[in-house]
C-alpha cells in the first residue's frame, strides 16, 4: 500500500497520474515478488480516484466512515488495486461484486 499527496499548488498538472504510473511500473520490474498494489483515498478525492482508474487500477473496496478529516467529519475511503498479471497484460478485471448469494 502506498500514500501519495500532492500539494495544492501542483494539483491538476498530472503530477499524480505520472507518481502512480512510475511506482506500478518500478514495483512490478524491480520486485518480482509482488502481487498486487493497493492504495486508499477519500470518497471525495475525485481527482485521485480517476488517478487510480486511468492508471489501470481497480475499484475493490469502499469502507464507510472510516476516514477522520481535520475538519472532524468522518469520510468514506475508497481502495483502489492493480494485480501484476492486469498489468502485464494491459487489463483491468473488476472484483465480482455479486458473490453472496
């Protein structure tokens, strides 16, 4: 799991999708070893959610109220992954979401 910010200044300049491509690419070529990459944010960070989805990550998880804000309010946070064989294969695959019943 990782956690990238990137400062109010330098928001909207893509700075964020180039971090997250950069680190997939350099953990799936360095370290053959790893799976999966997960990262969280905010239900509100809309910015760094469509971050995750252009960099070929997949929405697998959305806990409710579980994210303290300074402002005292309580988000959702949302978790986003990426499996090296999506990667490689240049794919996303979606979790089954309907496996209850």
């Amino acid at each position: 799991m990782f956690d990238l910010r990137v400062r109010q200044a330098h928001r909207g300049r893509g700075l964020g999708a180039a971090a997250v491509t950069w680190l997939t690419r350099y953990l799936f070529t360095e370290l053959p070893g790893i799976r999966r990459i997960e990262g969280t944010t905010r239900q509100d960070n809309h910015a760094m959610r469509a971050v995750f989805r252009r960099c070929g990550y997949a929405k697998e998880a959305h806990y409710r109220q579980a994210w303290p804000g300074p402002d005292g309010k309580v988000y959702d946070s949302v978790g986003y992954a990426i499996l090296r064989s999506d990667w490689l294969a240049g794919t996303v695959t979606p979790p089954h979401w309907d496996d209850e019943g």
